[in-house]
C-alpha cells in the first residue's frame, strides 16, 4: 500500500481518532450510556420512609409504631433508614420523639440510621441520642429555602458549615440534600447551574453524599438529564444521589436515566409514605417497592428483599389507615 | 477532516425521535375495561373531547360480540355519531371476518386484530390458539387490503402472561412478524399485565426490531407495577415513536383486582414535553376530557399530572 491519507489513517485507528478528538471519547461514552443497556451493578437505597415520609403524613403516629416500622424495615436488607429528623417539635410534631426513637429501635449491624439535623442544636441532641450518621438540608432555590427555613442559601451554608465541624471532629459522616433540584413550589424554573453550586459547596465542606431532590416531582427526564450533566461536572458521580418524587408520575423514569448516568444510590420511602405538601391530595416519595421492581428488573443488585418490604408497607399502612401509594403492593392485592 | 457523518452513524437509532404519535386507546381498551356501562352519548362526547385536544389517533370502539363485550355494544351508534376529525384516525378492533364487515358498513376507515404471544393467553381469551388466530386474522388482513382499509396488529403478553409467566421474546417477535408481513401497518406490543421492566422491555424490543422495521412498532404499556413510564422511555431510546395511552389511565387491570392497568396519556404527554418531544397534544384541552369521563364515571383519575393539577 502506498501513502494512505491522513484521514484514512484516523479512521483506521480508534485510539489515535480519540487522541486528536478528545470531545469524541466523551460522546461515545455518553452514548454507551444513554442506551440504556449500562446499569450500575449495585445501587444503594437510601430508605426515607420514617423520616421523610411520616414527617409528611398528616396522621401522628405513635413512637411504637415508628420503631417497629424501622425495625422490620431493617430486617428487609435495607442497607441505609433515614430514622428521624432532631428538628425543633414545633415545627414539625410528628418528629418530636426523636430522641426515643433512636433509643428504641434495633440498631440492625450493617444498616446505617442517618438523621436530620438542620442545626447545631440538633446535631448535638442527634449525637446524646446516639446518632452515627447525620444528614444537612440545603434548597437550590432562594425562595424556598427562606420558606422553608427562615434563612437565605448562604445564611443556610454557614449554618451547615458548623454542623459538618463538629460532625468531623466525632468523625460522624454527614449527607447533604439539595432540595428543589428539578424545580420550586415559588420560583418554577431552577437553573442546572444553581444545583450545581449548591451541590459543590456542600460536597466541599465535607459531605460524603449529595442527595439531589426533585422536591415537586415536576422533573421529566429531561430536565433530570440536564441537571445531572451540570452537577457531575463539579461532583464524583458516586458521591450522587436522586431524591425523586412520584408527584407526576415520572419518578421512576427520572430515576431510570440517572442510573444510566451512572448514579448508584437512590432515595426513596416505604408504600410511597408522605404526600406532596404542595399539591393537596398529590403522593410525593416514590416507593420502594416499585424501585425495587424496577431495579431487580433492569439486572441489578440491591441487597433488599421485596417481599419484606411489602410486608412493612402493609404494617404501617394499616397503621396509618390509607392505602398503600405502591403500585406493585396494589398489584398483589395488598389494600385495605 | 474529520466525518461528523460517521458520528451520526453511531448516534442513528439512539437519540430519542422528534416526534412522537399517541395513540388513544382510552374509549376502547379504556372503557372495555371499567365495570360501569358508559352511555354511547357519553362515549361520543368524550371521543369529539379527545379529537379536539390534538391527538392523531383515537381508537374509537370494538366490533366484537356484545354478549362478550356488553361496553361496546353500541359500537355502530358511536362510530356514526362521533365527528370525524379531519387528519385524525379512529381505529376499530375487528376480531374477525363479521365483526370487519360491520365496521366498514359503521363507516371505519381503518381497523385493529389482536394477537398473542401466549398460548394459554390465546385460549382462554378467543377461544384458540395463536395459529389459529393468525388465520383468522389473515382473512380479515385481505378483505381489508381490496376494501382499502388500513390493518393494526396487536400483541399482547409480550413481557409476560397472566397464565404463563415468563414469555420468550423469540415468540413475540414471531407473533409480530407473521401480523407484519400479512400486511398490518403497525405491531403495537402490549405488555397486558404491567409486570415488564426496562430490562425485559429492551430484551424483547431488540428481538423484535430484528424481524420489524423499528418505524412499524409501537408499545402499548401496562402500568399495574408502576413501570409504564420507565419502559416507555427504555422504548424512545431504542428508536420506538409510536405510544399507545389511555386517557386518565382508564380501564383497570382485569387480572388484579383494584390494580391499574393502561398507562395515563397525560402522563405521557407530560414526559414527552419535557424531552423536548413533540405530540401535537394540548395537555390541558386532554386533561379536561380525563376530567369530563372521570366525573361521568364518578372515579378518581389514574393520571398522577391529573392528581397534581386537580385544585381539590
């Protein structure tokens, strides 16, 4: 063969083709992903239910109930249950057992009980009741967060920025949660690059995880994508997570593509526990159970037994009087 | 130098489509399977509703045997009284050779047949087996192809059965192609019961697409296990552009009780809008004919975009 063209040559050679076009390989490997036939071989539930999904039931449930509701879910393989929240009890009174529910309940070896602490307060009455892991709130919308915690973003850091101090020094680790991720109750439209910011300050302060909330569940895979390009450009993909709500039905989609993206760990809540406190009469969470499905279904690992977690469903639904808002609990005819 | 072509080449068949065809099975498949008998003057305004909201196809009613089928036993009425959107399709199921005739005599312009891809599935729904099944559907396929009519080829089971578990892909992609090349347009796959995930949904997409056109298939997804949305997306990704929905999730699953069953085209509407996909819908003029049947029905909508936006 004589003298074959420079371009000919690229062709022939992958390796030198992505030497040269160092965007290429990037494009090929979201292609890979996008797909949809590369999954992470293990993804982590992070199980919100007691938490986040009581603290948004309008029924108070007693202390008994909550830690026999955390005690079967740790029988179910659940390898991380969100216990309670060390909020003040005027704010939200559905919390105010805090400190007996993390006394009572089994502490399950190889399960993991974060709980909120949204201040210094909180995070040293987490650490008197026993508290190992605690997990940080922040908001990516301005509004929200002096809606929902009387202070700007920043004023919101400053505040996180002390309880990780202190949570280093007890080498306690620390979750940060970044909430409207996908859009806001007051500000509609939520800017990638805002989540992005907020994720990055957090994740720098020291957090280990940042659990991205689609706090409405107005997200669609599209906007999932979009946010999840942004935030993976300023953290570790496997210091992600996705908090997705089922308010509109796209719960499960969004968090298909994000396990495309290669997120591994996902949130979610028992039988969909904890409406959506803006939209009356809306769910909120996602539920485990129909995650599970999905997950078990697309190849992979859990570590979490279903039926188990069917069985909790059923307990704290009969326990609250409503039915279940999983779709898999309904289809095996588990109503009440 | 370099050939961006090359790059389109890879990304040909993977990036999801433009656009996106609904089609609106909610005043057949919907209704057949809601145990309230639905007054035709309620059918028909429901259908003009749906005409109006943008959507191309509207499956309007069945010719089957109303001792079998009570909810469509007033199929000739409807099909006469409801205004035939120019542009729009009204698609009618003609389970065989009678039930065609009296379609095209009713005014229908296009038709559907329902296959299966189980064998037990086939017996205890129509009374044969799937062979059989596709012969009487052969017959109907040339009568409609002299009379100019166009033919719909439906699968159902095709990522599990009710009676038989588990179904081979193999099988369904047999099923679809015999529907294919006897001459149907299009080869909906339904997954009847709602137990298919994104994994079985690909499995069973690529061992379709292998013996049909991607571009003739569509999927027509349960969501009795909550997975329709995510199986619909594991679809656009691998080139399908044809969705089937229901109006608020109309019609429950007959196999579980209490369970739901077609997914809720606002549902699907509101994850096509938001990848930036066109569908030609108008989501609230389709939310408002979600709200006009669930009133007459006097049941709460299936549809969650439905629940969100309902000021209660």
């Amino acid at each position: 063969m004589g003298n074959v063209p420079t371009a000919v040559k690229h062709c022939l050679s992958y390796e030198q083709l992505i030497q040269d076009y160092p965007w290429l390989k990037r494009l090929l490997l979201e292609e890979k992903n996008i797909t949809g036939h590369e999954y992470p071989e293990f993804v982590r539930i992070v199980e919100v239910g007691p938490r986040d999904g009581l603290q948004n039931e309008k029924e108070i449930v007693p202390t008994g109930v909550k830690i026999q509701l955390i005690d079967m879910l740790s029988g179910t393989g659940l390898p991380v249950i969100e216990a309670t929240s060390f909020v003040s009890s005027k704010w939200v009174p559905q919390m105010a057992d805090h400190t007996d529910v993390l006394r009572g309940i089994h502490r399950e070896p190889h399960v993991r009980y974060p709980v909120l602490t949204p201040n210094l307060q909180g995070f040293h009455d987490a650490v008197a009741a026993g508290a190992t892991e605690v997990a940080v709130f922040g908001s990516a919308s301005e509004t929200f967060s002096k809606k929902n915690i009387n202070c700007s973003i920043d004023e919101s850091m400053l505040r996180f920025e002390e309880v990780i101090k202190a949570a280093k020094e007890r080498q306690i680790p620390v979750r940060g949660y970044v909430s409207c991720a996908l859009g806001c109750p007051y500000e509609g439209h939520i800017e990638p690059s805002k989540v992005s910011e907020v994720a990055k300050r957090l994740y720098e302060m020291g957090c280990y995880e940042i659990s991205l909330g689609d706090t409405i569940g107005v997200g669609t895979p599209g906007s999932m994508f979009k946010m999840l390009q942004s935030v993976m450009a300023e953290v570790p993909t496997n210091a992600l997570a996705v908090h997705c709500h089922d308010t509109y039905g796209q719960a499960l989609p969004n968090i298909l593509i994000a396990l495309q993206m290669g997120v591994c760990v996902v949130d979610s809540a028992v039988a969909g526990l904890g409406g959506c406190p803006y939209a009356q009469g809306s769910s909120g969470n996602v539920s485990t159970e129909d995650v599970l499905y999905m997950l078990h279904g697309v190849g992979v690992e859990t570590g979490v037994n279903l039926a188990k977690v069917l069985e909790a469903g059923d307990f704290i639904c009969e326990a609250l009087g409503r039915q279940t808002n999983s779709r898999v609990a309904r289809a095996r005819g588990r109503t009440l | 130098l370099f050939n961006m072509s090359a790059v389109a080449g890879l990304r040909a068949g993977r990036t999801l489509p433009d656009k996106v065809k609904i089609v609106e099975v909610g005043p057949r498949d919907g209704l057949q399977n809601e145990k309230t008998i639905v007054p035709t003057e309620t059918k028909i305004h429901l259908i003009d509703m749906l005409s109006a909201s943008g959507l191309s196809v509207i499956e309007a009613t069945s010719f089957v045997s109303p001792k079998w089928v009570p909810q469509m036993a007033d199929q000739v009425e409807v099909m006469k009284g409801i205004d035939r959107k120019p542009g729009v399709s009204y698609p009618v199921l003609t389970p065989n050779l009678k039930g065609f005739q009296a379609a095209v005599k009713a005014g229908a312009s296009e038709v559907a047949i329902f296959g299966a891809a189980s064998e037990l599935f086939s017996k205890k729904n129509i009374n044969c087996s799937v062979e059989e099944s596709l012969q009487r559907f052969d017959e109907v396929v040339r009568m409609a192809k002299e009379a100019g009519v166009r033919v719909r080829g439906y699968v159902s089971c095709v990522l599990g059965c009710p009676y038989e578990g588990n179904v081979a892909p193999e099988k369904v992609a047999h099923v679809a192609k015999r529907l294919y090349s006897m001459g149907c347009y299009e080869i909906s796959l339904g997954d009847t019961t709602g137990v298919g995930t994104p994994g079985s949904m690909s499995d069973m997409l690529e061992a379709v697409s292998r013996e049909v056109p991607v571009n003739a298939l569509a999927v027509h997804c349960h969501d009795t296990y909550g997975q329709a949305l995510a199986n619909i997306l594991v679809a656009l990704q691998m080139g399908i552009s044809v969705i089937d929905s229901s109006v608020a999730g109309l019609g429950g699953c007959p196999y579980a009780s209490g369970a739901s069953g077609n997914v809720a085209t606002e549902d699907v509407v509101y994850m096509l809008h938001g990848l930036g996909i066109q569908t030609g819908v108008d989501l609230s003029k389709l939310m408002d004919a979600g709200a006009f049947i669930c009133r007459t029905l006097n049941r709460r909508t299936s549809s969650k975009v439905a629940q969100a936006t309902c000021k209660l």
